[in-house]
C-alpha cells in the first residue's frame, strides 16, 4: 500500500506543479521504460575541496537547508514544520532505508530543491541504478536524484546546495563524487560547470529492454569541455 501511497503523492506533485501534460508524459515515459529505454549520458566527477557558501548566494534569503540521514530524522521534521518532503520525492523513503543522505532546502515549508548522496553501493543504487562505476573503497560517492521545483528553478538554489554536499562531504573525509547527466540536460550542465571543481570524464551509454541491459563508458579528453 505504501508503495501506491508514494505514487499517487508523487503524481499529484507532478499535476500541482507541471500540470496534466508534464504528468502525461513522465506516465507514459515511465511506463515504457520498463520495456525498453536508450540513454546517453556524461559522466561527471565532482573534486570535492574548498566552497565558500558566501560565494554562491540564492537569490531568495527566505531558504531553510536540512540534511536528512535516516526516515526517523524525517519523520521529527515533518512533526514540526507539518509538511514531508518524502511525499514529493519518489522512493525517498526506501532511500533513507539504504543509507543515502538527502540535503533538501526549503521555502515556507515547501520543498525547493532536494539531492541525494550515497557513500555504498546498497544507497547508491538506491538513488541512480545505472551501473556506472564509484570507487567507494577509495572515499568516494555518488551524487543524484537532484530536482529544484519548478517555482524555484534559475535562482541559484542548486549551486547553493551543492556548496552544503561539498562541505559535508569534506567533513567525512570523501574526495570525490560521481554523477551521471542525460547529454540533453543543457541546464544541468550548466549549473554543475559553473563549479572549477567538476570533470565530465566519460560519455556512457546505456540500453535497456525487458531484464537485459547494456552499459558502456568511454572516457573524454582531459580537456573536454561541453561549451567552448
């Protein structure tokens, strides 16, 4: 049942928010997956080191950051601001169940934009289940599952966030994060770029169709760059 529970919050998020056509799509776009998908992606690191948050402002002060570790953390938050942000985020509780750390930010009790971290294989496949490789024996992660709603977008908020991953990650001593960005999401892209510290390492393609898949990295140049 909480299955069905999660996805009828998570459409009713998606109708309130995009509207029926955007619901429509990502309905169908999901459905189909199951029998067959092609992907294209980069695969991106993310050096992690030194980020002063002073330097990446949001444009909206009015902002509450919150790292969550676990599904009781979650569930104290929700009893004191009235509001789960799980109930907009797909499988967040299985998530939390994993191990995988969430860094949510809010505005008025409404959830703005949220990313995932996963420091093992069990919470990273519970955020990103695409087999690209981290190196976890060697301190490092994986970052993912990252959405901004769409009243928030272009107002800083992502680059705010990451600058939080960045620092608690330092904290726990990993030196690097891996990602994975669909080669159309030029905004992604831009956002995570405008960072120094960021590499896109590798083109990956991924294929799809019943329980067979297929998934293949070709590293980049050194000095690849998307734009310019």
């Amino acid at each position: 049942m909480r299955y069905i529970a999660e996805h009828l919050n998570r459409a009713r998020y998606i109708y309130r928010s995009e509207g029926a056509i955007s619901l429509l799509k990502r309905l169908f776009s999901y459905l189909f997956s199951y029998i067959f998908s092609y992907e294209e992606y980069y695969v991106l690191h993310h050096f992690v080191g030194e980020l002063n948050e002073a330097e990446f402002p949001p444009e909206d002060n009015d902002l509450t950051f919150k790292l969550i570790t676990s599904n009781k953390m979650a569930d104290d938050w929700a009893k004191r601001t009235g509001f789960d942000f799980r109930d907009q985020v797909l499988h967040a509780r299985q998530r939390l169940d994993a191990g995988a750390v969430a860094f949510c930010v809010f505005i008025q009790n409404q959830l703005a934009h949220n990313g995932w971290v996963g420091l093992n294989q069990k919470s990273k496949n519970s955020i990103d289940p695409q087999p690209f490789r981290v190196n976890f024996s060697e301190h490092q992660g994986c970052v993912g599952g990252a959405e901004t709603a769409p009243k928030f977008r272009n107002k800083g908020i992502m680059a705010y966030n990451w600058v939080h991953i960045n620092n608690y990650m330092k904290e726990q001593g990993i030196t690097m994060l891996t990602s994975i960005v669909a080669t159309d999401n030029i905004a992604v892209y831009k956002a995570h770029t405008g960072f120094p510290s960021v590499k896109i390492s590798a083109e990956a393609r991924h294929i799809k169709f019943l329980w067979w898949q297929y998934w293949k990295e070709t590293p980049l140049p050194e000095d690849f760059k998307l734009f310019g």
